[in-house]
C-alpha cells in the first residue's frame, strides 16, 4: 500500500472516532434536555398555585393563568419540534455522507455528520481508542 491510502484510512479512522465522540456527547446533551424541560414546565404550571403565598410574585388570575398555562405548552411543544428537526438533520447528514462514500468522493466531502455534530454539541476531541481503528 502507497503511503496516500495509508494516511487517507488513518484519516478516515480519525473522522470516525470524533463522530462517535460527538454522537455520545449529543446523546447525552439530548437526554438532559428531555429530562429537565418536563421538570421546569411542572414546576412552572405548579407557579400560579403558589402565587398567593408569595408576597413578591403578582397575582394570577382568570386569564393571566390561562397566558401561563398555553405559554407553556408552546415552550414544550417547540422544545419537541426542535428536536424532532435537529432529528432529521442528523439522519440526512448521515445520509449525506454514505451517498459521498458510494460515489468514492473524497473524504473531505464525507464530514456532513460531522459537521451537524459539532454545531450542536460543539468541537470534539476524537474517541481516545481511534488508533485502534485505523489499524482495523
């Protein structure tokens, strides 16, 4: 083998493990944010109980509850669409890249996931075992 397709499959090894880091770092970002927006809308919609008893928080009533209760669902509900979307865009990056990969273009032309990765969780070291893979 020449040393061009020796440092081309180090170089693919490498872009593979930073996916796999920030696929594991958007997962876990993910879950937090699936677990703490339910937390924060309960204890929002529990405000208007509590407002009475709290000198410094203004009174709710009639239709104040009501503006509360719907600016809530539209938190929640964009917090779903949200995610749904960046969904989508990860699946269409990873798509992206396998359509490069068949048509044999070069590996610079295959980072889309990487990309959609580091937008969102932000810059990523690779995975810690990526020498491993490139002798794979």
């Amino acid at each position: 083998m020449s040393t061009y397709e020796d440092d081309e499959r180090d170089e693919h090894a490498y872009t593979k493990a930073c996916v796999r880091t920030a696929l594991k770092r958007y997962r876990r970002t993910r879950s937090i944010k699936n677990g703490t927006l339910p937390v924060v809308a309960f204890t929002a919609a529990l405000v208007p109980m509590f407002s009475d008893g709290v000198h410094w928080l203004s009174a709710f009533a009639g239709s104040n509850i009501l503006a509360w209760y719907v600016g809530i669902a539209v938190v929640l509900l964009y917090g779903q669409t949200e995610q749904r979307l960046r969904t989508m865009q990860i699946r269409l990056a990873s798509m992206h890249d396998l359509l490069h990969r068949i048509a044999g273009d070069s590996a610079e032309e295959q980072n889309e996931l990487l990309m959609e990765l580091v937008s969102e969780v932000g810059p990523v070291d690779p995975d810690p075992k990526w020498p491993k893979a490139a002798s794979a």
